[in-house]
DNA sequence: GCTGGCAGTCGTAGCACCAGAGTGCCAAGC
DNA sequence: GCTTGGCACTCTGGTGCTACGACTGCCAGC
C-alpha cells in the first residue's frame, strides 16, 4: 500500500475503470461488465483475478460474496490523485458562473447564498461555502462623528458595508475639530487597506502625527477592534435536496445524520476552516473521501473544497459535498471556477 | 358541510378521538380499536355506522376497504376548530424559550436563526421565521457627515443597527454647520419612530424650521428611502431532518419537493407572508391545512402560523410546517409563547 | 336505535422458488 | 508463467402463493 508503483499498468487500468463505471452507474461491477463495456484485450476470468488482487490490496472491496467490485477509500483516493483525467470547465457553465456575478447582489451574505444555489444547481449536490470574516475585508473609511464634548460616534465602514458603530466617551474634553483631522487623517492613510493588517502601531503613528490625546487614540482602536470582531463564521448551504437522487442517501438514518449536520453548521465549518490559510495556494481544490472526512455520519460522502481569494490571500471557502460516488473531476473544475470567479468579484467590488 | 350544527355530540367525540388517535399512532382508526381504547359506551357496531356517516359527511376518508379511517382536511378544520381542548405552555418549555432570548445574541438575524433552531428542537417540526423588514424598526438617528461644501455620507442607524449609507452631494455649497443641526433636530424630533411611520411631511417640516435648502432636504429624504429600500425578506428555516421521523415523509419524492420548497423560500414566503398585516390582531395562531395550503407537495402538511410584535404592531412570523397529523394544540402553544418572548425581546433591544 | 354475527374485501407478512449476476478455482493451452 | 474457458457455488432480488388479520357493510333480532 505504501510503494506508489505497487500497481502495474493493467491494474491501474482496471482500477480506474472499476472507479469510473461505478461513478455512472452507482452499481456494483463485476468483470463480464468491464470486458463488455471497455476494451480490456484480456478475458474476464483475468480481470477476475486482477480484481482479486486489488481487493487484497485495499483499493476494491466486495458488498457481498455474488456482487461486483466497489472502489474502497484508498481506491477512491489513487483514482484521484494518480488516474483520473483532469476536466475542464464547460463553456455553458463558465458562462453561466460569470452571469451570476454580473447580476450578483452588492450585500456579501447575498452574494455568498447566491454562489452556493449557482454552484449546487450545476453540480447536483449539496454546496456550501464560507463567508470572509471582517477580518478580510477592505477597510474604506472611519467617521468619528462629534455628539458632545465628551461622547462620539465612531462608524467603521469596509468594501463590503458597515462593519461597526461604536459608542466612545472620554474624561477630558475633545474639540470636534480634533475628530474631524483624526478621521481625515486615518481615511487618506489606512484606506484599502485590510483590516486584519491595520495594527495598533499603525493608529498611534497616525495619533502622534496629529499630536491626538491617548484617551481619543484608545476609542479609535476599540472602534477598530469592534469593526473586526469576528461574529459567528457566516455560512450558507445550498442543495439538499440534490442529495435525495443518491441512491446511497435512500436509507433514512444516514440522510437524517447528513441533514443534522449541514443545518448544525459547526461541524461543516470545521471540516473547510483549517484550509482558509491566507497564504495557502488558493488555486488547488482538495478532495477528502469518506473517513478522511473522520464524522461517522460521512463515511460514505466525499468532499470537494476550494479557497477563494481577495486580492492576495484566501479568505473563505467553496465546498461541494456528495457521495463518494461523484464526478470528482468535473466538481473539481467547477469550484475552482466558481472560486476564481467569486474572488474577481471580490477585487471588484472593492475597486468601486 | 355547510351547517355547523349537523355534528350531533356523539358524532363529534368520534371525530375527535380518531383525529387525537391518529395523530398519536400514525395508524388508520378503525371501529375496534375505537371502543377498546376509550370509553363510548356502545358498540363497534354503532360506531361503525357513525363513522361511515361521518365519511359520507366529509370528515374522514378511508385509504382502502379494509383499513381504518383517517381524518380528511375538513376532518382536521373542524377538529382544530371546535373539538380539540387548547393546551397551555408547560413550564419546561416556557423556561427554555425564555432562557433562550434572554441569551440571544443583538444581532436580528442571529436572533431570527436561533429562535427557529430552539422551536424546531421543542416542536420537532419543520420552524421557519420571516424576519422584520428595515421598515418596521425604530428609527433611532441619522448622521450627516460633512465630507467637503458639496458633498456628505449620511448614516442612518435603527434600533437594529445601521441600516444605510448614502453619499450624497449637491450644487450650491453647504455649510457644516447646516448639518449638523439638521442631523440633531432630525434625531430628537423622529428618534424612536418606526421607519415606515416617517413620511416626507415630517422631514420637510423639520427642513422649513430650520430654514434649509431644498436640495440638502432631498438629499435626506434620499438617505431614510435607501434606509427603509426593501431587500429580500429574510428567512429562516431549521429542523427538516424532524421531517424524516415522520411516517409521511418517508416518501423520497413528497420529501424532495418540500425540501427544494424550503430552500427556496420563496413559496415559503408566500405561505405567510399575506398574514404579515402590522393592525392585525397579533395574539391568535392560525392553521392551514393539506390543501388549503394550496401547494400539491404540502397536502399533506398543515402550517402553523403566529405573527410576532414589535411595538404595537405586527412585524413578522413565525411558522411550524409540519404533517397534517400534528399536535395542534401543543404546536399553538408553543408557537404562540415564542412569538410573545420574540416580540417582548424586540421592544426590549429597542429600549436599551 | 343498538347490537352481535357474518360474509366479504383488502393489504401484508411469510415462504419457497427461480433467475441472474458474479465469484473463485482449476486444468489445459499458448 | 500468464491467460483462458469451464464449472460449481453463493448470494440477492423478484415473483407467486398462501394464510392471516384487520376492517367494513349489512342484516336480522332485541
């Protein structure tokens, strides 16, 4: 299991067929099928004993004694790794992904909900997708709006809205002018800027500069930390009902599992939150299958992730999940489009 | 059908009972099981013949010839109308939905989410909420933010946040100081009002006192439109996989359709939507039932419908969508308490 | 008007059975 | 030594049959 050249070509062969077969038909398959259907040169009874062999080496198993062969994680995973042909993305689709951010709302919780309809209509399965946390946002402009001597409004707004109003007061008077420069200041030096990169140093230069008080200084900053207080992670799913046309979603128990977990949330966070890295390689999508996934509920369901980016960092995630009988190539070439397109709107959006 | 009166009592009480019966077992009530079960004091002969009269009549129908009786939607009406005795809210539930909103987050559709999750657990139901439109909060201040003499943002906070920005800009110079006090008298002549309560009127006479121009008025009543611009209605939906544990769902078809119903929204919107009626008397559920619910793929699923307050009025809804074989009463009482504590939290969150 | 009895209807659970698909193994052949 | 056709064996799924049980509707008698 471990030498990755343990499988000679006709095995390779095989194996992938076997992966490919089943994806379509969702039925076991025995060897007279794969001598019928493929063009093997071999006769079935070899195919049989190949097909033994790769039973004993972990990548097919048998659903009982008289069925065909059905390919085990390990056999999922060679097919998409080392076998399986890369797809690209139909021009109908890529047409359709880039309509949808054309007409795309400007309110982020919309855009993302829209994305996973999109994403789970094309593909036919269950879609969610992360929103970027406020962390990631651009920062557009502050106003510190001046109500009393010693009170003020501070309003933090990003590329994607308000982020936050908070209510600041001080013990010694402050001259509306000071608050008037202060924003001035801070909007002409931070603007663009992404949140999570504006650090404190960055309001106290831009403090001393003006010659501003400690205590106005300390009210900028809890504004800032409030604007990118991180609210629950934002997520929409899309597409249960696709999982109903599986026949491996037919036993009720595990659709009820499934569902439980997709309305729950945190466990599908959990499963895409270590891949939003800012600096992962955000072209790659990664797949887990089955008890990779490590949710019993899951075993039989594999995943298609893709990060999306805004500007140069990944800040959320696309995610496709299905059975572990599904197209992983043709998912694979969607989410990343979707991803790529999802990040341009980003960057455009923020241009605006 | 038409006479309310041509339920004799003993015609009424076998009604009810195989409604309460089948809505306990999920089984089709026959004449036998009737007698043994409760105390009619005749025999299962005379109740057969009553029963087959109350078929004739309308109110059960029989799935075969050899099975039992099963109510039909006027079966339920009726049942739901004048025969079932009301329940009142057991105190354990009572505590949990109180204990809910007193931890409830600020944010509304947080709330909205969390308030749908907490009633599907305890209703075991299918729970969707609509949430308020920026129409019904309270206005609480505008802010008009002098950027340079042609130009401002002004920012328009609700009791539930900020709700707009608008850039505005005019052709004659405008002096900050114009501004501001109309910013302040706007704040203390309208803070508290409901959005949708602020007509033009008010804005101008707050302009004609202090003497403003007519474009920086417009420019205002611009800011409180953008303010109360209708988006998508919000809504939330919790608790299908309760759906599954349902006799009546097991069929993959009718469940499918009513999952895409659900994700959809917009059906389900529909559904409640012309209850939102903000002088409607807030206090009292309403049921539909199989087809009143005018939907193929519901009929078989009654709705239970409450609208919630905020302030005086009605502002949104809360709904239980579940089989026809539903405990009314309890899924009544339930709703009815969770929309009371919803609307109490809103006038509650307006205050602070 | 109520009741017990009875014939009749219908769905379903259980059972046996068979066809079909697929395997593993073996002995013969290239 | 790999490949192959043949063959016995296994297991599932569908079909047809029967028996049973749960009802009903109707009727004659109280």
């Amino acid at each position: 299991m471990n030498d990755r050249h343990e499988l000679d070509k006709r095995k390779a062969f095989i194996l992938a067929t076997v992966v490919y077969e089943y994806i379509a038909t969702a039925e076991p398959v025995g060897s007279n099928t794969l001598t019928q259907k493929y063009n093997l040169g071999v006769s079935s009874a070899t195919i049989r004993n190949e097909m033994a062999e790769l039973e004993t080496l972990g990548y097919l198993v048998q659903p009982h004694t008289s069925a065909g062969r059905v390919p085990s994680d390990a056999g999922y995973r060679t097919y998409v790794d080392r076998l399986m042909p890369a797809e690209s993305l139909p021009s109908d689709d890529a047409r359709r992904i880039r309509d949808q951010f054309r007409a795309a709302s400007r309110e982020l919780s919309d855009v993302i909900e829209q994305t996973t309809r999109m994403l789970s209509s094309l593909s036919k399965n269950l879609v969610f997708a992360v929103a970027p946390s406020r962390d990631t946002h651009a920062f557009k402009n502050i106003q510190l709006i001046w109500l009393s001597p010693r009170t003020a409004l501070a309003i933090v707004v990003t590329s994607m809205g308000v982020a936050s109003q908070t209510a600041v007061e001080w013990h010694a008077d402050v001259p509306a002018d000071d608050l008037t420069r202060l924003s001035n200041a801070l909007n002409a030096r931070l603007s663009g800027r992404i949140m999570e990169d504006i650090v404190n140093a960055d309001l106290s230069a831009v403090a001393a500069e003006l010659q501003i008080s400690d205590e106005l200084r300390a009210a900028v900053t809890s504004a800032f930390q409030n604007a990118r207080q991180n609210e629950e992670p934002q997520l929409a799913a899309s597409g249960t009902q696709n999982l109903l046309d599986q026949p491996e979603f037919h036993d009720l128990r595990k659709l009820r599992s499934i569902l439980s977990i997709v309305e729950e949330q945190k466990t599908l966070y959990d499963l895409v939150a270590e891949s939003i890295k800012p600096d992962a390689d955000v072209t790659t999508p990664m797949v887990k299958i089955g008890r990779e996934l490590r949710e019993d509920a899951m075993a039989e369901c594999s995943l298609v992730t893709v990060p999306y980016r805004f500007g140069d960092r990944g800040v959320g995630m696309i995610a496709i999940l299905g059975p572990r009988r599904m197209p992983y190539a043709r998912l694979m070439a969607l989410a990343s489009g979707t991803a790529d397109s999802l990040g341009a709107y980003l960057d455009d959006v923020e241009l605006r």
